[in-house]
C-alpha cells in the first residue's frame, strides 16, 4: 500500500522565511523606536522634576527678596537694604568691607571655573528681614529666682517663623538680615565618562546691626567658594536678567551689566534711578544618561538663557548626546514700590 508524502516546496519555504524576517525586523525597529521613547520620556522627566522642584524653591526665595529692609522699598544699587545686593553701597556703612565677589555680579566665571557653557554664569544675592515678633518677658535675676515682681527686668527675644535657602531655621535673639546667595559650582560627586557635571547652590548667611562681616557668607582661605546647598544637579549655565522701570515710566529688560552701566555714581538723583522690579532666572539643565541614539539633539545648537544666547564648549559640544533644556522663571518683586 503506498502512502503519498507532501510537504513545502522550496519556493514556499523562501516566501515563508522572508515574511517571517520582514515580521521579525519590523518588531525589533518598533522595540528599538519603544526604548528610544522611553529614554527620551525619562530624560524629560527626570529634567522637569529637576528643574522644577529646584526653580521652586528659588522663587519662593526670591519673592521675599527687600523684605522689611530699609530701602524704602526700592531695588537699586544705591539705597542701602536693597533686595538685590549690587555692591557694598546696598549693605550698612560697618559691612563697607565685604568681599565684593561675594554680591551679585554678570559673566562672574573666571576662565579655570567655566562650566557647560562657552559663556560665563551669573550670580545672584539678595537680602531680607524674615517676619518676626518680637516677645517680651520678665525675669529675676540669676542672683533671686524668686524675686518681687518689682524686681524683675524685661528680656526681649524675637521669634521669626522659616529658613533660609540652607534650611537653617530662623533662631535669632536679635533682628537679622538673611543674605542668600546663588551660583554655580562644580558638582563634588562626578561620574565616570561624563562631563564635568555642575549644580545652582545657594550659600546663606545673616548679619546685624553694626556687624563688620556677614555671618556664614564668605570665601574659605584658599579663595574657594563654600559649600553652600545644593538646589539643582547638572546645571550648564546660570543666567539672571533684571526687569526695570526706567526714569520714563517704560519697562524693559536688562543684564546685571546693562543696569549698572546706567546707574553710575555720578546718577544720584533718585528722579533718575532706575528701579528693579523683577527678574528672570534662567539655567539649562542636563539629563543624567547620555542618548547617543537620537538624532534630534544637537550638541551645537544656541540655547536661550534668560536673554543669553549660550552654547556648549568644546568638551560638551563633542562629547556624548545629552538631553538638555532650557528652564526660566519670572519672578516679581512684591516689596518694592513700582508706581513711585
């Protein structure tokens, strides 16, 4: 009894072999197409989350900047108790010898310190008084604890409410100024064949009256700057530009080098001074993983920072493909007087 066998013929088995290819190759370009998008969609997220719980903290910061000074309300280089700290003119006649790299000043990056950028960060330091009360309580004294009410004295103390951008809470038994200052400074945890990474730190301190020195804000011997705390990771750039109404009435936007180039000492009539009434903070923000795969970044594109155009340096620009983007906030002042 015979038995009829059949099977593919070697034209099927060919046919049958390429579709199986074309199906696998379109499965693998859809899980490659996945894992980039999924790269991606982390590198923004993690830099939203980066950028936006460090901004944040800055503003909230920030809008407390000419609090409760006494500056008449004003933000120049000239009125002492400013909220932005110029020059040692903003800052008490027993604080005249301050070190000025310590205040707010453009381009402040010399070249050994420039960071992401082949331009130069900014930095930013404001003062304010922080909302107290002032308590008053009667005590013996330590000779008679228990004295006659007529011999007990009056001690004062003054109880502020928050902390500074260290997370020092506010304790003080007399009235201070907090002094905070923000730049940028290399990341002291580096990873290995990546950039140089940098953060925006902020460094705190407090002064008195008649204090010769601020508290907690100064240089260490070597001419370093402290340590401060660290607010944002991976930051290329730190960039600042001031809103200001000028003696016209007209609003407009200026560099810190812009502003003080109009307000020489020769200008000392206040009719003529122009006023900050806000600022814009801007940094560029770097993802932690590199995405050599996507051909949407560009290393040698022009980034917009508060006003600055900014591009990386030779190190960034042909180094590894690094999501990056810009972030900037507005923040008006609400202790000054605009209308005056």
């Amino acid at each position: 009894m015979s038995h009829k066998q059949t099977g593919f013929t070697l034209l099927e088995l060919m046919v049958s072999l390429a579709l199986g290819l074309i199906i696998v190759a379109a499965g693998v370009a859809v899980f490659i197409t996945g894992q980039r998008s999924l790269g991606l969609q982390g590198g923004m997220s993690e830099l939203q989350q980066n950028a936006n719980f460090g901004l944040s903290m800055v503003t909230h910061d920030l809008r407390h900047t000419n609090l409760n000074t006494p500056s008449t309300q004003k933000v120049n280089n000239k009125h002492v108790g400013s909220g932005i700290i110029f020059s040692v003119a903003n800052l008490p006649s027993s604080l005249s010898g301050v070190d000025v790299g310590l205040l707010t000043k453009q381009d402040k990056d010399s070249a050994a310190t420039t960071t992401g950028t082949a331009g130069k960060n900014d930095q930013l330091t404001i003062q304010f008084i922080p909302e107290y009360r002032k308590v008053t309580t009667r005590h013996c004294p330590s000779t008679n604890e228990n004295c006659a009410d007529t011999e007990k004295t009056d001690v004062v103390t003054y109880k502020a409410k928050g902390q500074d951008c260290e997370g020092t809470p506010f304790d003080f038994s007399e009235v201070r100024t907090i002094v905070q200052r923000y730049y940028l400074k290399e990341d002291p945890v580096q990873t290995p064949g990546q950039p140089k990474a940098y953060s925006l730190y902020c460094d705190a301190g407090s002064y008195k009256e008649n204090d010769t020195e601020i508290t907690g804000l100064k240089k260490n011997p070597d001419g370093t700057l402290t340590a401060g705390q660290q607010l944002m990771q991976r930051i290329d750039a730190f960039k600042i530009r001031l809103g200001v109404k000028a003696p016209d009435k007209k609003l407009r936007y200026m560099s810190v080098g812009e502003y003080l180039a109009e307000m020489p000492d020769t200008v000392t009539a206040e009719s003529s001074f122009y006023n900050v009434m806000s600022i814009e903070i801007g940094v560029i923000a770097r993802s932690t993983t590199a995405l050599n795969s996507e051909k949407l970044i560009d290393n040698s594109k022009t980034f917009d920072v508060a006003g600055y155009p900014l591009t990386l340096n030779a190190e960034q620009k042909n180094g590894s493909k690094f999501l990056r983007e810009v972030f900037s906030q507005v923040v008006a002042f609400r202790n000054t007087l605009g209308a005056s």
